[in-house]
C-alpha cells in the first residue's frame, strides 16, 4: 500500500519540489487541470488514509493475537480469528480505495471484533 501511495502522491503533486527531479517520478504531470489535480489529491489522501489506518489496526493485533498464542488459547480459535482478521483487513483496504463506506465499516467491525475476541481468549486463558 505504501507504493501505491507513493504513486499517488507523485500524480496529485504533493512530493517535495526536490521529488519532482528524480528519475522515478512516476510520470508526473505539471500540467493537470484543476479538476484532474483536485481528483488526484483525493486519491492520494484516501490511500495516505488507507496506510495510517492499517498502522494504527495491525500493531494491536499483533501483540493481541500473539498473546492468544503464548496463552496458548484454543489453535483452532486464534487461527480462525487470525484468518477473520487478515480478510477483514484485506476486504477493508479493498473497499476504501472503491469508496464502499458501508463495506468498509462492516470490515472494519469484523477486524475489531476478531481483536477483541482473541483478548477475552488470551485473558481467559491466562487466567485459568
């Protein structure tokens, strides 16, 4: 996701102006409308979006769904969960760059869901 962004943000002229002499300027464009450049920015910031809610999502996960593991809750569960989780965050990042905030909203719970489900599991089990 960070390469794509990269690219839009070439395309919507938001790098550096020092950006702009590198080889792989990504076919940048000084010449756009306003309605092209105004399009091209909107691409930009949902994937700037896209990559910051991924940052803020998975670094959670990740220390939930491994304390699930070391608390050695139930494999089948953490991996059902963990499986739940990753499509979630795939479907989510495919619906925000289709501009589906209904979809994007459903994957987003699900993904929340299958964190918070793996906590009570580590929890309870760390318990018992």
């Amino acid at each position: 996701t960070t390469m794509i962004q990269g690219r839009k943000a070439f395309a919507a002229n938001t790098r550096m102006p020092e950006d702009k002499k590198l080889v792989c300027n990504m076919g940048l464009q000084s010449n756009m409308d306003d309605k092209a450049l105004k399009a091209a920015v909107e691409d930009e910031m949902r994937w700037k979006r896209i990559i910051q809610n991924d940052l803020e999502s998975m670094p959670m996960a990740f220390v939930v769904f491994w304390s699930a593991i070391s608390a050695q809750v139930n494999p089948d569960v953490t991996k059902t969960l963990l499986l739940a989780y990753t499509v979630a965050r795939i479907s989510h990042t495919a619906s925000y760059a289709l501009s589906m905030p209904r979809a994007r909203m459903a994957c987003w719970m699900t993904g929340s869901f299958c964190i918070v489900a793996a906590g009570v599991n580590a929890i309870m089990a760390a318990l018992s």
